[in-house]
C-alpha cells in the first residue's frame, strides 16, 4: 500500500457524512436464513433445519425464531465445564427431568472464541472452520446443536455472518473441511441455551417445589447474548417494555421471583477475556465498582442471575476483593439453569455443585427454606464413598431425584 | 467554520513513535484495511462518543473507543500504529460499543489490529501475552480456553481462600459431577476424543494458526508443534 491509496480528504469526508436511514416500520436487518436457504440452492452448504418440536419466540426487531425443545447436541462451554460445572450440570439436568432427548457429545472442542478475543492469537478462518467443525459433528449424529456458553453463541453468530457473506472465507473453510471428511454446515437458528431455558419457563414453573416468590433478583444480561449480533436476541413487549433481551427475566418471572431494576444493567461484568486471566486489576475493579456495589445499594438483592460463563466467574470470585476495600459486596451470583433446578427442587450439591461457588450462597438456600446442611452431608458421604473405592464417582441415578418434592 | 483539509482533524497528535519509519506504520495500516471484515466494522465515525458512554474500559483505562473508530475514519496512520501497540490491550471485547449509531463495531476493529499486531511479532504485543502463554497452550493443544487444574492459588490469590480449598478437592469434587464427559477430567474441561483433537490440530495447520504461534513465543510454537505433529503423525 502506498500513501496514494489511501482516501483523499473529500473521499474521507462523504464516508463521515453518510446518514443512517431510521425506519420503524423497517427491520435495520436481513433475516439470514434467506441467503442460507439460497446458498443451500447453490449446493454451497447445508443448512441444519430446527427439529420439530420447537418453540417460537420474538426477536429484537420482530424475526420469529425457533427454539427446538428436545433433539439437541450440547455444545457445552469450557468455561462452565471448567469452572463452574454445576451450571452445565443443571442445563443436563433440566432435560432429564422433562425426559427429552440429547446427546452429550465429546466430539466437540470449545469455539476458541474466548482465545481470540482475548489475544488475537487466531485468525477469522480459523474461527470459522473451528466452529464449522463443531456444526458438522453435530449434523453427522442427527442432533440440532444447543450453544451452552454466551460467547460461543455470539461469535458464532457473527462467523456465520462473515460465512455467509464473504465468499472467500467460505472456500477456505470448505477447504479445510475436505481435508476432515467433513460437510459445511450451518444451522438454521443458532440457539443459547438460557433460550431453551426460556421456552420452556412455563413447564419448569409447572414442576417449581421451591417457593420463590419473596426472591429479589438482578439481572446481569450477558454482552454475547445481545450486543453481538443484537437482532437475533430474545425481546418480549412485557419484559422491560421490550427494552431489553427477555431472556433470563422472563424466566425468573415465571418462577415468581422479583426481577429489580438497577442503573448499570448495560454494562458488561468485566470480564474482558485476557483480563478475567491476566489483568485481574481492571475485571474485579469493574464487577465490584459497576456492577456489584451497584446492585447492592440500589437494591439489595437476594442473588444475581446471569446467563453466561464468564459474567457468573466474574460477578462471583472478584466479590472477595470488593470486601478488602469496603465495597458493598456479599450476594451469590447463579446462572438461570441453577436457578430453574432449584426450582424443580435439584440437590444443591450433587446438581447445582454450589461448593464451586465463592461468594456466600448459604443466606440464600436458608431463604429458600432448602436445607443445605443436610444436603451438604449428603454430599460428603458421597465423597467419602468416592474417597475409599466404595464408587467411582457421582452418577446420574444418584442425581436425578429431586431432593424437594 | 466549514470544515476543510486544514481543520478536519484537530485531535491529531504528535507522533509518538517517530523511530517507526512511516512506510512500516503505512504497511501495517494496508494489512488492517485488507481484512474483508473491515469494511463491515467501518462505517464513518459521526464522533458521537455513544460508545464510549458504553464503554467498560474507558472507564478505567485511558482508551476510547472512539478514537479507535475515529483513527481509522481518518485513516491517521501514525496513530493507528500507536493503537496497535498500545490501545487494543485495554478492550474488554464485550461489544458494548456496537450500540453505535452509525453501526461501527469499535471492537471489531480492535480484533482485527490485535490479529495484525500477533501476525507481526509486535515487541510490544509479545510483551503482553508473555503471561498468557500456557492459555494458549491449554486452547489449542486441548480445545479448552481453561480446566480445574489452572485454578492455582498463586494465579487467582484474590479470589480468596476458596481457591486454596478448591485445589486440595479438585480430582474428589471432579468425581462427584454426574455430567458423564465432566467426570473425573482436571486438565481439560470435558473429555474429547483423540480424532476430534486431531481434527482441531489440523485446522492449526490449514489455517495458518499455528504459524502465529511462532510470532509470539517460539518456545511455545515448539512445544505446540511437537505435540501437533506426533499426534497427527499417529492419525496418519
């Protein structure tokens, strides 16, 4: 490149100028499937259709998008699986307790997105076939995929954007799959699972055996979710007026549980990738400072209920901290799924693994009426069990039974 | 006052890495504007500063993402390089700044110069990733950003004792997760078969990641190879 390509001054100045058309009656977007549809025409890519049954739900600018209830592949998050495993325990478990079916694949790996947005250390391509893998060991086994982690569902979004408009990028990827033996696959919804989650709000409040109707909570609504391809986001007039994502405050109001207001909502937790990691600084002053003390002068709230991986480490661990420098900190931070199977009565423990949790989650199960302590030896005969060979580890048999009915 | 060549940008500043000769930065800036998402980043700044309100690291940081967004309207190459050295370590990714009126994504820009910036062995961008090195060996060697075994107190000391508490229980609490591809699994996040590895070890490859690698830390671009390698050699 030389100086002459770039643009002139006036060439600089009408790009400036340019006036985005506001149109209410318009959507500002496509809806992609069209131009999936068109590229399956072509013989371009698959497109994996959303099995029947599935719920319908409104989106931000009014798309109906389909959420499949049963016929899934969990695309589960390293984050959870890693860090925080009662939370991909209780998505499991919720589907065992409606008995639908699913698959809990180990040929998948993580989007590597969590990577890539923090170091750069990729490449678009790269992403794209990475995620492209994971699409096509789904479509081989015949199950639809459910994303589990707020990251993977918004950058896939955005790669299955960049898939479908960038023609280059699509040879490339093909490419790379030839040499796997593998189709190009694209879903035709990409779904999160707090939005399954949310579907089927009404049947988990049908089966709720804990109370929750004296709960306050605040809702950390995750940036992955809705500000990364915003229109594919779940919107309902009656949650915030339609304001803002419904996801997880629909949920929460379905178990009675009172979704409060407060004035940082926007932000994000602070979780900033390569800083949750290695520059911790920023991400604790941010979850305490913005989000946390905010919450907790506003409006004191039982627990935080948020839907992704890194916004439930974040709000959770860097509560420590907070304490060291006064802040007003002290409240558990749960993911919509742990809540839901505390609803349905899931064992704290063996479930939910709340001993994962680090802010004080005990005031909470005693509001709740749950007794934990009872639960919690439970749980440590199962360790002993483990400890001397009596078993080898914990099993569905022994977790799928409410312990509150 | 109408805006002309001489007024358009007062918020030019003076060039803070004048060792860098101009035709670097100018080359730099080329393979940025060469990205096919650029153009789908990068609408025109109105310079609003919506996204800053947004905004997470502006907060705490002396970053704007407005300035990203601006610096590259205005194709200000000298400031573009010290964004890429500099600026792109403070975002916090979470796209706060999308709610721009003119649909720019600030972020995306910033992932965009962060991939240009690894791809050249920036000194700098090294320097920043030195610690997160073994993250990078976790993600690609196993497919998993992290696992129970990183949870060390000496890395997460301010996240209390519970930290300490955790790593005297991880392989008894690792047992008692009735998730079936959970249980049991310290050095990873789930299990994953040896021919889903393999496949993701091949789009290193293809794709030209691993070469990135070798631009940010040699002794890791080794050691990722010779596990690459032998396991691929195995397959084959």
């Amino acid at each position: 490149m030389s100086v002459s390509t770039l643009l002139s001054f006036d060439e600089l100045l009408t790009k400036k100028a340019g006036v985005v058309q506001r149109d209410p009656a318009q959507a500002p977007t496509h809806d992609l499937r069209e131009t999936l549809f068109e590229l399956e025409a072509k013989g371009e890519l698959i497109v994996q259709r959303v099995p029947e049954p599935y719920f319908e739900v409104k989106t931000k600018y009014g798309r109906t998008k389909k959420i499949p209830l049963e016929h899934t592949w969990h695309h589960k998050s390293c984050g959870q699986c890693g860090h925080i495993p009662g939370y991909t325990g209780s998505i499991f478990w919720l589907h065992r307790q409606f008995g639908l079916d699913h698959v809990d694949p180990t040929d998948q790996t993580s989007c590597t997105g969590w990577n890539y947005y923090a170091s750069g250390a990729s490449n678009a391509v790269a992403q794209l076939a990475v995620m492209a893998r994971n699409f096509a060991a789904a479509y081989e086994t015949g199950y639809y995929p459910l994303i589990h982690c707020g990251t993977s569902y918004g950058h896939y979004k955005e790669a299955r954007e960049e898939l479908i408009h960038h023609r280059q990028m699509r040879d490339q990827v093909r490419r790379v799959l030839d040499k796997l033996g593998k189709p190009l696959v694209v879903p035709e919804e990409i779904v999160h699972y707090s939005e399954w989650v949310h579907a089927m709000r009404d049947r988990i409040a049908a089966r709720q055996v804990v109370a929750m109707d004296h709960l306050t909570a605040c809702v950390h609504p995750a940036c992955h979710y809705y500000k990364i391809v915003a229109e594919d986001a779940i919107y309902d007039d009656a949650v915030f007026g339609g304001q803002r994502t419904a996801t997880v405050t629909a949920t929460l109001g379905a178990l009675g549980i009172t979704a409060a207001d407060y004035s940082t909502w926007f932000d994000c937790c602070g979780f900033g990738f390569r800083h949750v990691l290695v520059q911790r600084d920023f991400t604790r002053s941010f979850a305490v400072q913005r989000k946390i003390d905010v919450m907790k002068n506003e409006i004191d709230p039982d627990l935080v209920v948020t839907h992704d991986t890194g916004c439930v480490t974040t709000l959770d661990k860097s509560q420590f901290s907070g304490k060291a420098h006064n802040f007003n900190v002290g409240v558990p931070v749960l993911s919509d799924a742990q809540v839901a199977a505390l609803a349905m009565g899931a064992h704290p423990f063996r479930v939910v693994q709340l001993h994962w949790h680090s802010t004080d989650w005990r005031p909470l199960m005693a509001k709740l009426g749950i007794d934990w302590q009872a639960r919690w030896a439970e749980f440590e005969a199962d360790l002993d069990d483990i400890r001397s060979g009596k078993k080898a580890g914990l099993t569905w048999a022994e977790a799928d039974q409410p312990v509150v009915s | 006052m109408a805006t002309n060549a001489a007024n358009w940008n007062p918020g030019k500043i003076t060039d803070k890495y004048p060792g860098v000769p101009y035709e670097e930065k100018l080359r730099l800036f080329a393979e940025v504007k060469a990205d096919a998402r650029y153009e789908d980043y990068l609408y025109g700044c109105y310079e609003c500063g919506i996204c800053v309100s947004a905004c997470p690291s502006a907060r705490f940081y002396d970053y704007s993402p407005r300035v990203i967004a601006q610096t590259m309207a205005r194709e200000d190459v000298n400031r573009m390089y010290e964004i890429l050295v500099e600026d792109i370590w403070n975002c916090a990714q979470c796209f706060s700044c999308v709610r721009c009126p003119r649909q720019n994504s600030p972020g995306g820009l910033v992932t965009l110069i962060r991939e240009i910036a690894v791809r050249n062995g920036i000194k700098e961008t090294r320097d920043v990733l030195q610690g997160y090195s073994r993250v990078i060996y976790k993600v690609m060697l196993k497919g998993n950003q992290v696992s129970p075994d990183m949870l060390q107190p000496d890395f997460f000391p301010d996240w209390g004792p519970w930290v300490r508490s955790f790593q005297g229980n991880m392989n008894l609490w690792r047992q008692a997760i009735p998730v079936d591809s959970l249980r049991g699994v310290t050095d990873a996040a789930w299990k994953t078969d040896d021919q889903t590895l393999r496949e993701l070890y091949t789009i290193w490859f293809e794709t030209g990641n691993i070469d990135l690698i070798a631009e940010i830390d040699e002794g890791l671009y080794e050691l990722l190879l010779d596990v690459m390698e032998e396991a691929l050699e195995d397959w084959a």
